[in-house]
C-alpha cells in the first residue's frame, strides 16, 4: 500500500462524506470544502503519479493497476475543472466523489510493482491508445452518474454538459479504437482480430453512437439519463469484465 495513494483515499473518502453531509443538510458552502478535499486527493496521487513514472522510466499505461491510475486523475481532473473553471455546482463534482473513494480503494488491491514492458507493449502506439482510452472511459463515467443523478432526482440539466461529456468520450474512443487497430497490425499484422476487448470496445462505440444518434432525434431527458448509466454499466464491463472473465490478447491489461 502507497501512503500516498492511502493519503488520497482517505482525503476522497471526507470529500464525499461531506458532500453527503452537505447535501443532506442543504449547506451550500460545505460543497465547496468537499471540492477542495477532492483537490488535495487529486495532488496526492498526482504527485505518486509522477513518482511511479520516474521509477518505471516511463507514464503508467501498461496493466490494470497503471491504468487506474490513470483514469483516476482523468476523472478529478475532469471533474474539478469543469466544477471550478466553469460553474460552481455540486453536482460537477458528485461523480468524482464517489468514483475517487472506490478507485482509490481499488488500487490498494492491484500489484502496483513496477515491471518491463512486454514486448507487445513497446511501441509509441502504446501512449495514444491508452491515453485516449482511458479519456474516454472518464468521460463516460462522469456522464454516466450525472445522469443517474439526473434520472433519480427527476431533474433537467439547463446546459446539457452530459450530453458534451458523450460526445467526448465518443470522439475519445473512436480514436482509442483506430491508433489500437494501428498498433495491432504492427504487433500483429492484422488490425482487426474480434479479441473479446476490440469486440466490447466496438459494442461500446456502437452504443454512444446510436445515443448520440436518439437524443438528435427527441430522446426524453429521463431516457437518455438512464441510458447514460447504462453506457457506464457496459464501459465497466468493457474495461474489468474483460480483463478478468474473457482471455484475448488483451488479458495483460
């Protein structure tokens, strides 16, 4: 376990007890402490980024527990940007509260031991692939919560910001899926194999873009809140299920 990471764990874990706090108790400026506590998390484990980086020689894209952590800091950075940099509203950061916690909580329990690259791993496709995969998923989740939010409290979003987080993650992944379809015809002279991860990660596209598609065509708000949840049910399952119930060429991840 990484005090720095167990630091940031417990800082997530006062942010969202005091957003629930807050919420309960309608104490708009307790908001604003639970935002900072997510901050000082996001530099905790910012700063053991930079730390594992150094160590390694390199950014952590390379197996379950690297990329975690990098989908960590997509999500507080994500969320304490949009929060602090556009409007001042709760509800921009209640997914990064109760994503940091667990997150947080699931890095205590993969190997964080710095390793070599495998060989199928050394390649500058390395950086584009996961990085955008990673921006991609962050996005979604964000957009998945907010919706369950949304749906539970049966309300509207004035600005639509889910529906811009879709089309990020969706612009995100289509990119994920082309530099991956590069890299596997380098590492393995072939583009497309229908691997279980190419294979969800396509169903996953297909899924936004025909979200994308219904709420241009009237989707109800109610409808595409819920279905911005379920998107998020079937990334989880794109990006752990996989990992752990399917074997592929993927299974190092």
């Amino acid at each position: 376990m990484d005090i720095m990471i167990n630091a940031a764990l417990f800082f997530s874990l006062l942010a969202l007890s005091s957003y629930v706090y807050a919420y309960i108790l309608k104490k708009e400026r307790v908001f604003l402490i639970s935002s900072l506590l997510l901050l000082f998390s996001w530099l905790l484990s910012a700063a053991h980024t930079a730390i594992f980086s150094f160590k390694a020689g390199r950014l952590p894209l390379s197996n379950q527990y690297e990329s975690v952590l990098l989908l960590t800091q997509f999500i507080l950075m994500i969320s304490l940007y949009v929060y602090f940099f556009r409007e001042l509203k709760p509800a921009f950061i209640l997914p990064a509260a109760v994503l940091a916690p667990a997150l947080f909580s699931l890095l205590n329990l993969l190997d964080p031991a710095v390793r070599p690259l495998m060989p199928a791993l050394r390649s500058n496709w390395l950086f584009f692939h996961v990085f955008t995969a990673m921006l991609a998923y962050s996005f979604f989740a964000i957009a998945g919560l907010r919706g369950l939010f949304y749906f539970v409290k049966k309300e509207i979003e004035k600005e639509d910001y889910c529906i811009k987080l879709v089309k990020a993650g969706f612009v995100m992944l289509t990119i994920a899926i082309i530099t991956g379809a590069i890299w596997a015809e380098n590492a393995w002279n072939r583009y497309w194999s229908w691997d279980p991860k190419e294979t969800w990660s396509l169903i996953c596209w297909l899924y936004y873009a025909a979200l994308l598609h219904m709420k241009r065509t009237g989707f109800s708000a109610k409808t595409f809140y819920m279905s911005l949840f379920i998107g998020l049910l079937i990334v989880v399952f794109t990006y752990f299920g996989v990992n752990y119930l399917l074997s592929g060429l993927h299974s190092y991840a």
